[in-house]
C-alpha cells in the first residue's frame, strides 16, 4: 500500500517510472533501478563512498552515494531492484547520478509504477522466432546425424536458460534473450563463410557457432540479475563449454573422437587469444572464422550500444574503455546548402 511505502521514510512513495535514458541534466529524480555494480570506494580524505551502476531496460548511469554509506551500503547488494532518489549530474562529458536516498523495491510498489520488466534490459527481436530459426538450420545445414544429435541434446536440455541468458555481464548482449541473439548472428555469419569458402568443414562451423558460449550457462548465475558463479570465476565459460561438450558426447554412442577433438578446438580457441582467455589460439580454419565473427559480432553489438545510449551532446560519444575509443555518432549526410553547392560544381 501506498500508506506502507510513506511510514518508511525513505522515499516519497507515488511517483511516475522515470527511465535513465530520459534523465537530464540537473533533474531531481525519483524512479526504480537494479543495481548492476556496488563498490565502497575510499574519497581523497579517507572517508568511504558508494559507488553504484544502476541500469533499467533503457541504459545505465554511473551513480554515487556521498553520505550515510553506512546506513544503506549493508542494505543494497548487485542484482537488487531499487527505488532511488538523487539528482541528475555531468562529469567529464557523461551524466552521472547522485544518490540521496536508496532501498530495496517492495511488493506494494507495484501500485506506485515499479514493474520489474522495465528493469530488465531485453533482446529487440523476438525470442522464440529466434529460438525456432535456429532450430530449423540445423536441420536444413548440417549434414553429419551425430552432430544433429549433439546440438538438438544440448539445446532441448539447455532451452529455458539459452533463451533468457545475456550472452555478457556488460560487455556485449547483455540483457535477456542476448546468448540466444548472439548465437544466432554468428550461426548465420557461419553459414555466410561457409558458403564463400567451400574448404571449410560446415557441419564443424555449425557446431563451433552454436556452442562457443555454451559454458555461460554455467559461467552466469541467472539471467535477470546476472552475475559471475564461483565456477564462472575460477574456470570460465571457454574450459566449462568444452568439459559440457565432453559430456554430452559420451551419451551419443559410436560419435567419432576425432571430430570431438576438432569441436574441443573450436570451443577452447574462440577467444583468439591467451590473453582474451582461450586456452589455444586458432589452428583450424574453421576455428580462425569463427574467432573472427564471434569478435566482430561482439564489437557490432556494443557499438550499436554506445550509439543508441550515449546522452551528450557531441558528435562523439565518451571514451568506450573496451572498444578503446570514442565513435562518431554525428550526421553522414551533408547540410542540403553543401549538396547543393557540390551540384551546381559539376
């Protein structure tokens, strides 16, 4: 009840769903968020703060909490649907928010505007079209039964989780349904390859395209409050998808070691490097393809991230830490007097 909410005293409890991506610049603020970052950081005096990312279906924005760290930090954990109060800043190019006052969402706020799918970034394409699309190529492009049998074991056990799973935390198809989109991308840049070098093995394309991430699903705790498992921490997704591809396999009977070996490859080369993580670098053509569209498809997707949610007002967004650049978000096209002129030059 609304009644509940005001006896707290912590914030005012009947507002309108204000979306991050409308907040501007010196606005007051109250709305709902998911903490997707929590750190208690140290101010230049010694004194702590709390730094927070909060996020909802739109974008995130940077946030801090100045005073009474003690009174809320032990309250609020990553993954909690909040409601906040703060108000709107621009540091260095970027807005960020000053948090006042933050808790938990209540069941009762439901009447106040929180609705936990606002909260919850989503995939823009339809999840079960998707899901049904993938199905279908595998059936109309691989050749091999045993590789058909492999895939469809692992997708009808792993349905539920490959559909809602974002495919990252933060740094690529990171949101509901994002594994599934991802997948589905490098399946069909696969298949594009596959076909331009007809060299290439295509059912171990295939195969390599659709479990590259596979170990995620043990890497990620969940999909709305995704964080990294003890055993995404210590092992990672690559070493993980290629010990659940194993497993699988030894429930296929008469499948031939050989072609495991070579998926084993793919799974633990897909990285491209030692440093991003793979065990092996690409020795396989098929292995070295799919590095390179798993990366590309990655890079596209958070580009297209940065363009769409990036809030200043420049011509360029700010600084992308892992694309280690700014991007060019201006106008392509030249002003109509410009086009004019070169017109009436030639």
């Amino acid at each position: 009840s609304r009644s509940a909410g005001c006896q707290s005293g912590v914030l005012s409890c009947w507002h309108a769903m204000k979306f991050i991506k409308s907040l501007q610049e010196s606005e007051s603020v109250t709305s709902y968020g998911q903490i997707r970052k929590k750190q208690v950081r140290l101010k230049k005096n010694g004194e702590p703060y709390l730094r927070l990312v909060l996020g909802d279906s739109t974008g995130r924005i940077e946030s801090k909490m100045w005073e009474n760290i003690e009174e809320f930090e032990k309250e609020i954990q990553e993954g909690d649907f909040v409601q906040y109060q703060g108000v709107v800043q621009t540091y260095n190019g970027s807005k960020q928010l000053i948090v006042k006052r933050i808790r938990k969402a209540l069941p009762e706020d439901s009447s106040n505007g929180f609705d936990m799918k606002d909260l919850i970034p989503c995939t823009d394409y339809d999840i079960d079209e998707m899901w049904q699309k993938l199905r279908s190529l595998i059936l109309e492009q691989t050749s091999r039964p045993c590789i058909v049998t492999l895939l469809n074991n692992i997708l009808e056990a792993n349905e539920e989780q490959i559909k809602s799973y974002p495919a990252a935390i933060e740094i690529h198809h990171s949101y509901w349904g994002g594994l599934l989109e991802h997948v589905l991308s490098v399946l069909e840049s696969a298949l594009f390859f596959a076909d331009k070098y007809p060299d290439l093995d295509k059912d171990l394309l295939i195969a390599g395209a659709i479990l590259h991430d596979i170990g995620k699903l043990e890497e990620l705790s969940g999909a709305s409050s995704p964080s990294y498992t003890t055993r995404g921490y210590l092992i990672g997704h690559v070493v993980l998808g290629r010990d659940l591809l194993r497993k699988e396999v030894d429930r296929i009977p008469g499948f031939p070691p050989k072609l495991l070996m070579l998926l084993e490859h793919l799974i633990l080369s897909h990285q491209g490097k030692l440093e991003w993580g793979s065990p092996k670098r690409p020795k396989l053509p098929e292995a070295l393809i799919l590095h390179y569209i798993d990366d590309l498809d990655a890079k596209m997707n958070r580009l297209s991230r940065i363009l769409n949610e990036d809030p200043g007002e420049s011509d360029f967004t700010a600084y992308d830490r892992y694309l280690e650049r700014v991007l060019f978000k201006g106008d392509y096209d030249e002003p109509a007097e410009a086009r004019a002129i070169a017109s009436s030059s030639q």
